[in-house]
C-alpha cells in the first residue's frame, strides 16, 4: 500500500509524527508512505527517517479565482442548508458585530439559489474541476499512490488535492479536531471515505457532509492513545517536585484560549490568582496556567512568580498565533498528557480540552461569563457554549457551568472536595465523543484504510 498523506496542520503533524502511526503504517515491508508536509523540512526530517519514508516539501498553491468564488457562493448555499451548524452560528454572530454586513442579502440570494435546483455539493463537485498542481502530479507519477490522505476541511490553497481528485486517486479524509464537521463549513474537496473520531462525529459528517455511514470508520483520537498509558506519563511526585509543591497539593489547571477570540483570559487568571491565595478550601490549592499555543505568551509574563501559581508554555518552534506556524517539539506531548494527568481541576473557556480532561476523569468547570468585562455578543465567551459541536458537553451534564464569580467559587469548592462527582457524566461523554478508549486507534486507523483499498476504494 502507497500512501500521500498531506500534513499542512498542527493537528495532522501530531497524529501523524507523534504518535505510532508510522510505525504501525510502516510494519508491513508492503508499504511506502511520502509525507507531502508544509513545515520545515529540516525539522519535519529530523522526526522520523526510514527507507520506505519520504518527505516533500508541500507547495502551497492559490486556487483560480473562478472556484474562489465559487467556494464563495458555495459557502452560502452550506449554510442556508445547514442552519443549526456550528459554522452558520458563527457567520451569524459574526454578523451583528459588521464583520459580515452583505451576509443577508448574500443568504437571500443562496436561497433563491436553492429553490432554482443548486447545491453546495453540486458546487463543490463542478469547482474540482478547476486548478493544477503540476509538483503534485509529478509526485503522483513517481509514487503511484493508492490513496491521499489529508486532515484539513478548508484546504482553500491546496491545489494538490483537486488534482488528486482528476487522476482518480482515492481521497481519505482523517477528521482532525471536535468540531471541524460542524465549524468548518464547506468541504473544498469532497473525500471518499473518511475517519472519524466517535459515533457524535459519524453522525455530524453525515449530517453535515451527506458522507455515506458505509464510507466512514470510528477510529478513535491518535493523540489520545498516550492519556490511555497514564503509567507511561511523568508521575506525580516528579511532576509536583517540578512546579515545586507537595504531592498532596489539589492541582487546579486553567487553559487559556487565542487571547484574539477570547478576552477573557487574563481576567481569569487574576480571579483564580486572588481565590487559590486566599486557600478557601478543604485542601491545598495551587494554580497551574497551561498556555495554549495559537495565545499571545508576553500576555503572561505579569503572572509569572505570583504565590500558588505556575505558568506554563508550550514547547514548540515558532508561535500559532494567527497561523499555523508552530512546530511542537518531542517533549511537547509528554508534558501536556503529565499536566493533565496531575491535575485535578480543569477550567477552561469552551476548548475541546474538555475531552482530553473526561480521558482522565477530570472535574471541568466551564467558565461561560466574561469575569467583568462588557462584551458584546460577537466577542463574548458564552457564544462558544452555543455551538453545535459543544452541545454533549452540557447535554450529558459532564462539567459545571458557571456564570459568575460566585458560582465559579463554589464550582471550584465542589471539585476540589469531591472529585467523583459526575463521573458516570464523564464517562458517557467520553463515549460519546471518543469511543475509542483503548490506545489502539492507530491499528484501527490502519486496518480501516486497508479495508477500503481492498473493497476496491468505493467513491462518493
């Protein structure tokens, strides 16, 4: 079996250099993988070599101005077809804020649209016809893949894929994140068959996307499989002797969202700062701030060497803030699965770490308020609890959600004092939206894509 796999995403690079998958893909002496990658190639090259591995430098190509505005239009008819989407909420929020002030009369003309016969599906089949990657149909000529696989669900400058698609080469699409079937709006290219995380994101693709349930597999998260090896994670007498307290410290960890879309942040932080100092609860508390990378570090320098606080960065090459440019470095993963498996209180603004935390049957607390500020509903964090994709989380009653100050105290006091509280809410939204929860998501993932180059790659 030849594969491409086409990593242009944080994601992707994860699951795909991170984990064992190219071990797992690379065990059988039949196979050959070319990574098509738009990182550094000095580093990506530095993260696996094997003679049956190739990596080549990713081309980033733009797309003929007729299918950018096609995809335009086809954005349109998307979201008049999908109301309740997590992508028509946005554009719709986003709106009242004039960031969008032709969204009505645009919807108005894609429901016109609509009642004359077209589709974004039919949109989005008629634009593959447009633009070349000549580099990628060289490499199809020397490589003879069987199939491409790629993560990103708006890979608007990525020509490969379209050309792919005309010299009939199978399309996989590996789901990279929660929300992505429901945020992202449009496919740009439309896969033949995909993996998926869970059974919530089966039926999202198939809601969202008309994916067929034949054409897809649950296969779990790639970057989940080290939170199921917990013994294989830094231990928490080393962990608590790096940030410097007692093992028997309860561990409160808050992660922070892009400081651009959440303006809340800091606020927080000053609120957790004042309640742990003052240690109102039944035990020792300190304050663990885990950074997100796609957020503004120097936003955190005031914080650092307060009492009963740790700041923590990502580690990583370059910054995700406002692009994907950030390479995480080998320890990255390690460091962030111990966090999390020395915490014992997560808090967040409405990131999907909340399912990395149910992995560890930790309490959340969602904090679903604006700590004092006035914000309008464009840029308020509660917009985040609204979106479709966030729905099981409050669905299955697996977190606290708070809406001020007082209620986040006594959150905060329930979780640190009786830390079982909601576990079997935790565990159906695990399985709900993991499923897999064994650590063999790779064999899956592998197993999954021979099965569909064996049945003969049924297409869409």
């Amino acid at each position: 079996m030849n594969l491409i796999l086409v990593v242009d995403t944080v994601q992707f690079y994860r699951d795909v250099f991170r984990s064992r998958l190219l071990d797992t893909l690379l065990a059988d002496a039949a196979n050959r993988i070319v990574v098509y990658c738009s990182f550094n190639q000095e580093a990506t090259t530095r993260e696996f070599q094997h003679e049956r591995l190739r990596i080549v430098p990713l081309a980033r190509k733009r797309p003929h101005w007729l299918a950018s505005l096609l995809f335009s239009w086809a954005k349109d008819l998307w979201t008049i077809e999908h109301p309740d989407s997590s992508h028509t909420q946005k554009r719709m929020i986003e709106a009242l804020g004039n960031k969008r002030r032709s969204l009505a009369p645009r919807l108005a003309l894609a429901r016109l649209a609509r009642w004359f016969g077209f589709t974004s599906h039919g949109i989005i089949r008629f634009m593959e016809r447009f633009g070349h990657d000549e580099a990628f149909s060289k490499l199809i000529d020397e490589e003879k893949p069987d199939a491409v696989v790629f993560s990103n669900m708006i890979p608007s400058d990525l020509e490969c894929l379209k050309e792919a698609r005309r010299r009939g080469i199978p399309l996989i699409l590996a789901v990279a994140s929660w929300d992505n079937p429901t945020s992202k709006g449009p496919l740009t290219v439309i896969p033949d068959f995909a993996l998926v995380w869970s059974t919530e994101m089966k039926q999202e693709m198939a809601q969202c996307h008309d994916l067929p349930a034949e054409l897809m597999a649950i296969v779990g998260v790639i970057y989940f499989e080290n939170y199921f090896a917990p013994e294989r994670l830094m231990p928490r007498e080393e962990f608590c002797a790096k940030i410097g307290v007692p093992p028997e410290t309860r561990i409160i960890q808050f992660a922070t969202g892009d400081s651009s879309i959440i303006r809340c942040n800091q606020p927080f932080l000053r609120l957790l700062q004042k309640f742990i100092a003052g240690q109102p609860f039944e035990h020792p508390c300190h304050l663990l701030v885990r950074v997100s990378p796609k957020d503004i570090y120097s936003l955190y320098k005031e914080f650092e060497g307060l009492p009963h606080t740790t700041i923590q960065y990502p580690l990583g090459e370059g910054s995700a803030y406002g692009r994907h440019s950030w390479i995480p470095l080998a320890e990255e993963d390690y460091e962030r699965a111990s966090t999390l498996k020395n915490t014992d209180v997560l808090l967040t603004c409405g990131s999907s770490i909340i399912l990395d935390a149910a992995c560890f049957d930790l309490p959340v607390v969602n904090l679903a308020y604006d700590c004092g500020l006035d914000l309008p509903p464009w840029l308020s964090v509660k917009r985040f609890f609204r979106y479709v994709h966030a729905q099981p989380v409050e669905q299955e009653n697996a977190t606290w959600m708070v809406n001020n100050d007082n209620e986040l105290r006594a959150a905060l006091a329930e979780c640190v004092n009786h830390p079982e509280i909601r576990r079997e809410e935790r565990r159906r939204l695990l399985l709900r939206a993991v499923t897999h929860t064994d650590g063999k998501t790779c064999e899956r993932w592998l197993d999954a894509v021979t099965a569909y180059l064996a049945a003969g790659a049924p297409r869409r």
